[in-house]
C-alpha cells in the first residue's frame, strides 16, 4: 500500500486550499483544508500556509493510520516544502518521495475543492483546469457581484492590489495588526 498526498485550490482566487490524501490499494481518501485566512496580507507574506500544510498532511496520515515502512508519494508542489521536511525528519529519506500526482487521488481531491467552492455558491467553469487565467477572471467576478463572499478570497498576493476590487481589502487589511 502506498499513501498518496495532494493539493487543490492553491493558485484559485476563492477558499482556502484542500489537502487529500488516498491509499492505493484500499483506496481510502481522506481531505482537510487550509483555511484562507494563511492566504491573506500578514500570515501569506509569512508563508504561514507551509506549516498548515504540514498539520494537515500529518492529521490525514494519522486519520488513515500510516502503516510502518507505507511510502509517502506527496506533490511536488511548492506547498508541501515544509511537509516533506517534516515527513523526513519523521519517518527518514526512504520513505517519502516526491511525485506528479495524477488519476484517482488527484481527482478526488480536485472535486473536494469543487464542492467547497460551490458550497460558497460559486459554479467554476467547466474547463477551469485548462484555462486557468479565465478561471481566476470568473472567479474575480463572482467576487464582484457577491461583495458578501470577498471573506472567501485570498486577497494575500501583492499584485490583487492592482484590481479595484481587492485595493480597499489590501488597504483595511494592511491598516490591522497581525492575526
């Protein structure tokens, strides 16, 4: 059996970010999430979400309760940096590998993503994964006639300064002490 580790959501405008995690074999799986609160002004300019991600991925191994000597395959993305320091500090080099995560455990996480962003209201385009500029337009308009969800935005990244909608956001935001 084999533990597999994956991200959905990290470089959407809307929600935190969803980690899943799937056994082959059993086919277990199992998510948590990132709330967006990492991924806005003070906390994203941390990278406080890096050690999120560690939490999450080792809450969801001991929810499916990782059997001695099971490998690790854990995305590559720049997400999981801090997590795979972890994991090896933990359970050693032989153990966790970094892979392209594809087929089941990918979709599966992608479609827990999708289902929390709808959960808000929100419909994401069909083609959302091939066309990701016009996926973040969409969602970036959803914002604009739903002023009420901004608080489901991760407003963190300096250049969504540039857009009216997020300029008071960045400015209220930059005005309050850290969280």
């Amino acid at each position: 059996m084999t533990v597999i580790i994956d991200d959905a959501g990290v470089g959407d405008l809307l929600f935190g970010v969803v980690i899943g995690a799937y056994r082959r074999g059993s086919q277990e799986f199992s998510y948590d999430i990132i709330d967006v609160k990492y991924f806005r002004s003070h906390r994203f300019a941390r990278k406080e979400y890096l050690k999120q991600a560690s939490k999450v991925v080792f809450k969801l191994l001991s929810k499916l309760k990782l059997r001695p000597d099971e490998p690790i395959y854990i995305c590559k993305g720049y997400i999981f940096d801090e997590a795979v320091e972890d994991l090896t500090r933990k359970y050693g080099n032989g153990r966790i590998f970094r892979v392209k995560v594809t087929g089941e455990p990918q979709d599966l996480t992608e479609t827990a993503y999708l289902d929390e962003i709808r959960n808000l209201g929100y419909r994401p385009l069909k083609e959302r994964a091939d066309k990701r500029a016009k996926s973040f337009f969409h969602m970036m308009r959803w914002l604009k006639n739903n002023p009420d969800k901004l608080k489901y935005a991760k407003t963190g990244w300096p250049r969504l300064s540039r857009y009216r909608l997020f300029r008071s956001h960045h400015q209220v935001r930059s005005q309050k002490s850290p969280r």
